[in-house]
C-alpha cells in the first residue's frame, strides 16, 4: 500500500511541476518562518490539524539529497515541535513521512521568501495540496504575496482557505 501511495505522489507532485532553476541551497538553509498556508482540504491546516505547521528551520544536506524539516504543530493547544527528514527522489522532487506520504517540491525561491508545494497522501488514502508561503523573517514584500496566490489559485485551491499563520504563531522560536 505504501508503494502505491509513494507512486501517486511522485506522479501529482512530477505533474506539477514547471521547470526550474538550479536551487541555491545556501540560500534555503537556514531559518524560516511560515507566513501564509493554503490548502485543498482546510481541515489540513485547520486548528490541531497536522500541516498548520509554525516552520521555524530548513537545512538541505551539502549536495541537496536531503532536507530536515523542523517546526511545530499545535496538539490541544501545546506547541509540539517536529523533525521531520525528506529524501530528494527525483529532479526538485522530496518524499517524507509525516501525517501519511508527503511529496515536497520548492516552487518559487527569492531572497527573503520561499513558496513550497506539499502533496499529501494521508493514511486513508486522502490526496491533499498544500502550499505555504515561508519567510527569512515576518515580513516579505507584496510580490512573493501575489506569486504564493497566483499559484495557489494555478493549483486549484479557492483563496478563501489561504490562512494566515504567521498572526497566530505564539510558538517557541526554537527548540
């Protein structure tokens, strides 16, 4: 079963994707804090839900192999941080397991902001798109705004479930 699931994300994640420059890993490493999240099912980055995630670091491994994730979620209101490590499988494509088979892909890449794409295959089989708008800092302009909508609305999420985290974010700023 987690075969097939790993396959139907690879297939959505590689489908969705539109070419891209080489990353600068130096400049994706390091850390991040997450503004804005949108998802196709809003239960997802709802209140305790498992990808209403306060990011709060990024470090790709020095070839780019891997990405470890650290952030955290709410669980009855406490703050619960998370490490979570992603594998690249293929071309900007990374595979995780947290909250069922995640594939994870860097859409858009500027000095202060980051855009990634999560596609989720919860354990009941469940495909979720999850875009999140991450920042260096709590402030980023108006045009990483507008990239994050325009390919929020690219991937067929109504931008009335965009959410803003940043403004509810009362969790550590590290572990």
């Amino acid at each position: 079963m987690k075969i097939l699931l790993l396959t139907l994300v690879l297939g959505l994640v590689c489908a969705a994707q539109e070419p891209q420059s080489e990353t600068n890993f130096s400049l994706v490493s390091g850390e991040w804090k997450t503004i804005y999240a949108t998802s196709s099912n809003i239960e997802k980055i709802s209140e305790n839900g498992p990808f209403r995630a306060f990011v709060r670091r990024l470090d790709f491994d020095s070839e780019g192999d891997t990405i470890a994730f650290t952030f955290f979620v709410k669980v009855n209101g406490q703050c619960t941080i998370i490490h979570s490590v992603a594998t690249k499988i293929e071309g900007n494509v990374y595979i995780s397991d947290y909250a069922g088979i995640n594939g994870f892909k860097i859409l858009d890449l500027s000095e202060n902001a980051m855009i990634g794409y999560i596609l989720n295959v919860d354990e009941e089989g469940l495909v979720t798109k999850i875009i999140a708008l991450l920042g260096k800092g709590n402030d980023i302009n108006e045009e990483d705004i507008e990239k994050f909508k325009e390919l929020t609305r690219q991937r067929g999420i109504p931008e009335e479930n965009i959410v803003n985290i940043i403004n509810i974010d009362d969790c550590p700023t590290s572990d």
